[in-house]
C-alpha cells in the first residue's frame, strides 16, 4: 500500500509537471503577440513593450520557465494585469459561489444518480429503467445553459416562486444562499445524475448476476440488504472512477452555470480574465483547476481500497 | 436508434446546407420590428435587433455542423496517429501516455477559451481549441486496441512473413480500430458542437454578429422574458441535433459490439 501510494504521488507529480510545461507553453507558441493583445487594439508601442516587460516576455524562454515554476512552488501564481491583485487574493475572493454550487451539485448528482442508477437495474427493462435511457439520453444532449434558462422562464419569470439570478453569501443566512443555488445546481446536476446513474446501473447489473447475489436472495436477504450491503459494495469501483472524472467536466459546467444564472464566482473571474486578455489570472486559474483535478483522481485511485478492500497494489 | 438519430440528423444537415436557398439574410437587422412573435414570414420570430431567429438558427446549426465535422476529422487523424504510435512503439508509450494524462486534466472549456482568447477568433482556431482537449480520449482508445491487436497470431504470422512494421499496422492493426473510432467520432461530434455552442455563449467563440447558437441565447437572455423563442428556438435546435449525433453514436455501437446490446 505505502509503495502504491508513492508511486501514485510520483505520477501524479508528473502530470502536474506536464500540465505546467503546456500552460506554460500555450502562452508562448499561440500565433499571436500575447502583450499585444493584452494591451487593446489602442496600445502606444510603450504600453506593449511595459507589458511585455512585467511578464517578462523578454527572458529566454528556459529562464521565463524557471521563474514561472519557482514561483508555483512557492504558492505564487502571478499577479493580475488589470486588477493589480495576485492571482490567490482574487481566486480566494471568488471561491465561496464556486464551492458552494459545485459541493451541492456533487451532493444532488451523486445521491440522484446512484440511487436511479440502483433502481434501473433493480428492474431492467422496467419503468424506471426506460425513464433512465430516455432521461439520460436528454441529460447528454440539452447543454446547461438552455436548462438553466429552460428553468428560469418556467420557475422565476413565470411562476416567481425563485430567484432569477444573483448570489447571497452563507454568511447572510442559510435560507436566501439556499434558494439562490437551487436553479442553478438542479441545471448543472442534470447530466451528472445521468452520468453517473448510467454507470451505476451497468456497473449493478453486472453484480446482480453474480453467483453470490443468488445464494443471497436464497438465504433470504432483504432487498435492501441485497441492492445497498452486497451489491453496491461490489460495484462501487467504477462508479467512483465516474466520479472522479465527473469533476474535470463539473469545472466547465460550473463557468457556464455562473454566466447563466450571473454568480461571482471562479468561472466569472476567469470569462471576465479572458474578456480582458488578463493572462497571468487565466494561467494561475488554469494551474490551480487542474491540480484540484490531478489531486481528486489521486484521492479517487486511494479510496478504491477503501470501498473494495479486495484490492490490493 | 442508428435510423432515429440519422433521420433527424439528416434532416438538420440538409436543412443547414441548403440554408441560403430558402430562408433570408440572418445578419440583415430591421430596427422597427424587434422581438416580433412568430408569424407566417418569420416563423420563430426576430430577435432584438430586427434578425430573422429561424434564419440565424438555421446558419447557426450550419456553423456547429461544420464545427463538429472538422473536428472529427481532426480528432481521428490526430489520435489514430499518437494512439497507434504508442500502442505499437513500447519506447514512446509511458512519455505520450503521461502527456495525455496532463492534457486531459485541464478543463476542456477553460483550455480552449484560453487558447481562442490568445489566438485570436476566427473559425481554424476554434477548430483547433476544440480538437486539442478532445485528442487524449481518442489516442488512449486507439492505443488500447493497437495494444490488444497487436498480440493476436495473425499480427504474429504477418511480421514473420517477412511484412514490415508499416505494412503491418496498415493492413492488419488499422482497420481494427475503425468500429472503435466510429463510435467515439459520435461521441466527438457531440461534444464539440456543444463545446462550441458554450464557447460561443461565453463569448469566446465567433464573431458575434456571425449567426451562432450559442452567441444567439446568450445575445438574447435578456429578453428571455419578453420573447422566448430568441433563447429557446436556438436552444431546442442545438439539443435536436446533439441528440441525434449521440442515438446514432448508441445505435452504431450496438451494431458494432452487440455484446453491450444485451447487457444495456
């Protein structure tokens, strides 16, 4: 286990390290002068060059790297052109909208899609299971914002009973933050709950046809006991992985859900840094994102023992 | 499945190619009949500029098509290559699979929106912001069936034959990974109409008075109110046609692999 889990780190690592060099790299090799177009169609030839000067464009491009990756390792991700703010004040100022729609969405889409997930393959071919394909079938095709306005037309502008857009922080009350977050976590939960629930059931069917899931019933276990103690145990692998993965994807569905539904969070900060040609808060936002990614699937690869403890590395 | 999503698909892609035979100019604007309701001429309405909706809806299906087209086609070609590079070449393997695995965890939409922003918009670029996140998935599907392919007895026999290793995964490890591909193309075209129709709602797509869905519902939302269809005609278009990319995706690999038909 320990030598897994070292091995694991040391991959890991790697493809930060991989990550970097790309992020780093795009900013560079895209055709195009980034100070230029950083500093508007309006720029004097100085403004560019000061630009240019304050990312140090003008280093050789090893000695720009090492700076940029010292800089990362020492928790310093640059500095905002326009705002003047490092890149961790403003991310840090941005976070609360974020954290809180994706930890909601995780909790709807996790518990929805696993539980839809069980009952399909509880019943395949039954009702439940034809809603599923049909539901997940939407779920994959109709993209979040035209759920998310799909939503607003029927639940704020017609009926008034929510919000139409806006955010209120958890420090003002549980209620007004709650009712701000519905819309928008019931639009990006959507293709997660199919998602996942997809792989839940496929994942279930193949246990449930198990020899042991036989002698269960056999001996009289309780449906309960069947579906949640001994299947799900059993088909929680995959559903974790689905998981992990759903987080790469959960990021670009969160900026488009906080354009949608207008919360200032990390998706507006980086819509509105790209708007701006701010590079350095899109390359630090970019770093920071995916870290988060690489470390979740880290986490993920390690929890397999936990829910499976057959596994051994 | 196969003949649902081709139908409908079919039906969009002759509707998007024979878009300027029959409807009007959608970047024409007429100030004074702005978020006008549908009507026997205009029949999705105008938008708040004056502009035929069904008109731009229809251009703008004709942009996500191209946009998903070319994307497949550059999404095949460039993970056939690295996915058969690194299932036949040991050597190459653990450094393009590790640089696949850094590729893959930046966020798809963040990384094209940053290379749009920086390369400036224009449709070649977005082509290519799209195609480059979508590449890792593709070249790690090729290589594992290069990797199963390549130990069959048939392969064996080929190379001691006397075939050369070009010869070899042309004629004998290439036409395996075809079915594969198919499916994952489906999967490809789906998801880069919608990544376009995001980037374009974002703002970070085409120009914006170039017809696009998704700078359509997002140039509309404000009048989401006043005139629905501006938001929802666009919308329900997009999702048709992703919808009818991904049954045809299902249906062709229930055809090509009937073992997951019965399981599913």
């Amino acid at each position: 286990m320990g030598g897994y889990v070292c091995r694991r780190l040391i991959s890991a690592i790697g493809v930060m390290a991989v990550v970097g060099v790309f992020i780093f790299l795009l900013l560079r090799l895209v055709p195009g002068d980034a100070a230029a177009m950083m500093a508007g169609n309006n720029a004097t030839p100085q403004e560019v060059a000061g630009i240019r000067e304050q990312l140090g464009l003008n280093e050789p491009l090893t000695v720009q790297f090492v700076q940029w990756a010292l800089g990362i390792l020492s928790g310093n991700l640059g500095s905002s052109i326009f705002a003047g703010l490092p890149v961790l004040t403003l991310v840090s100022q941005r976070i609360e909208p974020t954290i809180s729609l994706s930890i909601l969405t995780m909790i709807v889409s996790v518990t929805g899609g696993i539980c839809f997930g069980i009952f399909a393959a509880w019943r395949a071919g039954g009702f439940v299971d034809r809603m599923l394909t049909a539901f997940s079938a939407v779920g994959y095709s109709v993209p979040v914002f035209v759920v998310g306005y799909f939503l607003t037309y029927c639940f704020s502008l017609g009926t008034r009973w929510l919000p139409v857009q806006g955010y209120v922080s958890i420090g003002q009350g549980l209620a007004p933050w709650f009712v701000h977050l519905v819309l928008p976590t019931v639009a990006l939960s959507l293709s997660y709950i199919a998602f996942i629930a997809r792989i839940t059931r496929a994942s279930m069917l193949e246990v449930l046809s198990e020899d042991y899931m036989r002698t269960a019933a056999a001996k009289g276990a309780s449906t309960y006991a069947m579906l949640f103690h001994y299947a799900l145990k059993n088909a929680a692998a995959p559903i974790l992985t689905v998981i992990g993965l759903s987080f790469a994807y959960l990021i670009g569905g969160v900026v488009i859900t906080e354009t949608v539904f207008n919360l200032p969070g990390i998706g507006r900060l980086v819509v509105d840094a790209i708007n701006n040609r701010d590079y350095p808060v899109i390359q630090g936002v970019l770093i920071l994102v995916s870290g988060l990614y690489v470390l979740i699937n880290l986490a993920v690869d390690l929890a397999y023992r936990l829910v499976d403890p057959r596994i051994r590395y | 499945m196969v003949f649902t999503g081709g139908g409908v698909l079919a039906l969009v892609i002759v509707m998007a190619l024979f878009a300027p035979m029959y409807v009007r100019d959608p970047m024409n604007m007429d100030p004074f009949k702005t978020l006008q309701p549908p009507s026997a001429a205009m029949w999705f309405g105008t938008d708040n500029l004056g502009r035929d909706v069904f008109a731009r809806t229809v251009f703008g299906a004709r942009l996500s098509l191209t946009v998903g087209l070319m994307v497949v086609a550059s999404t095949a070609l460039s993970g056939l290559l690295i996915g058969v590079i690194a299932g036949y070449h040991r050597g190459f393997d653990s450094i393009i699979m590790r640089v696949m695995d850094g590729l893959m965890s930046i966020p798809t939409i963040l990384l094209a929106m940053a290379l749009v922003s920086l390369a400036g918009s224009g449709l070649s670029i977005l082509i290519v912001a799209i195609t480059i996140p979508q590449i890792p998935s593709t070249a790690r599907l090729v290589r594992s069936v290069v990797l199963s392919v390549r130990e069959r007895p048939y392969v064996e026999a080929a190379l001691c034959g006397g075939a050369r290793a070009p010869k070899v995964l042309w004629r004998h490890i290439l036409p395996n990974t075809i079915p594969a591909l198919m499916v994952q193309s489906a999967n490809i075209c789906a998801s880069a109409i919608l990544t376009e129709a995001g980037l374009s709602f974002l703002g970070a797509g085409v120009s914006p008075e170039i017809p696009s869905l998704g700078n359509m519902i997002s140039s509309s939302r404000l009048y989401l109110g006043l005139a629905p269809l501006t938001v929802f005609a666009p919308g329900v278009w997009l999702a048709v046609t992703v919808l009818a990319v991904n049954l045809l995706g299902d249906g062709l690999r229930d055809l090509f692999d009937p073992r997951l038909k019965r399981r599913r």
